[in-house]
C-alpha cells in the first residue's frame, strides 16, 4: 500500500468536496471582431487571403505607387530590417501579390498585422491590424463602394451608424477619400477614443490608381475597382467601448476576461 493510498484509509475521503475549477482559455476580441468582420465579408461575396508579414519595398512601396524618395513614404513610418527588407506596413502587398496571380473580376479581402514605428498613446501602437479590401471590375465605382461600407457597418454595429466622407491623398488610389464613422463611445459629443472631435477615421480608401494596374500588368482602360482599408483595432474599440489600443497588447487577464 503506497503512501498516498494509506493516507485516504487514514483519513477517508470527503465525497461532499467541490472539484477544482478548470479554466477555459477563449478569443482574444481582437479575434473575435476579426471574425465576425471576415464573416460579414464572406456573405457579400468576398474571398479572405493573406501573406507575408516581412515585405520588400517593391511589395510594401512601389508596386503601390509610391516610388522610392517619394515624400508619400513619409506617411508610413517602416520598421526596416536587413537586406532592405521590411515589416509591412500595410496590408496592400498580399493584394499586389494576389493581382499578380490572378485576373479580375474579383472581390477580396487581406485581414492581418501591419507594424509601424511610432510613438504610442491611446490610439496608437507599433502594431495592429489591417482589413484591406479590393474589388475590381469592368464598372466598379465609389458608388459600389459606399454602398458596401453602409452594408457593412449595419451587419457589424447592429444598428444605422453615421457616416461621413471627406476627400483626403493617397499614392494608390485616385481619387481617394477618408470614410468616418460617428464616436459610438461618446455619441459625438468628444472623447479620448476619437481625440475629442466625435468622429472616428477608420475607413480611408478610393479608386485604384491606374499605376498600380500598370504594375500588376493589368490594362487600367478595361478595369477598375475600389481598395479600401479598415483598421480591425478601431472598429473593435468601437464595437466595446475601449478607450485605449494598447490594451488589446497588454495581456492583462483583468482585461482579456471581459469578453
Ligand atoms: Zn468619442
């Protein structure tokens, strides 16, 4: 008889004790908005892809319009690593690398990390992530595109949101716009998440620049399309009311098992 065995003849055992708790792990709510994001995509006919986080310039720059020493640059501050390679500072890459391969029509969408080297605060970090879109076809227009954005954010929020487009400049797309949504966490009235204006910037995009068709080798007189991009810690921050980006990078159990 082992020792463990003559310690319960000894003492006997108590059937009337609780069981230990077991702990489940669960999605992180950035994984969860990624996936109902992914799901609503999916019903309005696009394809999920993805790609390489480490870029090279041609991928991450000049495929995209912004040749090297164009000031543009400027906008992505770029984590560079050896040999001229880089962490991608956008998703756009996998959208070059899938034009590449394939001919339109096509409607996708690239979710995934993007990295940048900047200081943080409540509405910034080194990393997060991207939900690009791309829809290409003989007569895609803006139209197709706010009709898309409208869909999308009734799925998502559950509700009418406010919106609100402004003309704003990117080397990709021409033209190209800013697409905001009203503060969900303040109404409109002003707060840190959206820096106290009542909007929140988290939807830029526009019409495909025919140099990027150029690269890609597709003939910009017989395609055109829309590209997009949707920052997936925004729209999560939206979505439960979280004033700071950081804490979706914190691992802070007090936190993470609110959701
Ligand atoms: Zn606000």
């Amino acid at each position: 008889m082992g020792l463990y065995n003559l310690k319960i003849k000894q003492q006997g055992i108590d059937v009337t004790a609780p069981g230990k708790k077991q702990f489940f792990g669960h999605l992180h709510p950035l994984t969860l908005v990624r996936r109902q994001v992914e799901e609503i995509f999916q019903q309005m006919g696009f394809s999920i892809i993805g790609g390489p986080e480490i870029e090279t310039e041609w991928y991450n720059f000049d495929a995209l319009n912004i040749p090297k020493d164009h000031p543009a640059r400027d906008m992505w501050d770029t984590l560079w690593l050896k040999n001229k390679l880089l962490l991608r500072t956008h998703t756009s890459p996998v959208q070059i690398r899938y034009m590449e391969k394939h001919q339109p029509p096509f409607r996708i969408i690239a979710p995934g990390r993007v990295f940048r080297h900047e200081a943080t605060d409540a509405s910034h970090d080194v990393q997060f992530y991207h939900v690009e879109g791309l829809m290409i076809g003989k007569d895609i227009s803006m139209a197709n595109f706010k009709a898309i954005a409208k869909e999308f954010f009734q799925r998502f929020f559950n509700k009418e949101v406010k919106i609100r487009m402004r003309p704003g400049y990117f080397p990709f797309t021409e033209p190209s716009f800013e697409m905001d949504i009203q503060c969900l966490v303040c109404k409109g009235k002003g707060c840190s998440t959206c820096g106290q204006t009542g909007w929140i910037e988290l939807w830029p995009g526009g019409m495909v620049h025919p140099n990027v068709f150029k690269a890609v080798g597709y003939n910009p007189k017989f395609w055109q399309g829309f590209a997009f991009c949707i920052s997936l810690d925004r729209l999560a921050m939206m979505k439960y009311k979280i004033n700071d980006i950081r804490l979706f990078y914190s691992n802070d159990l007090r936190f993470l098992e609110q959701f």
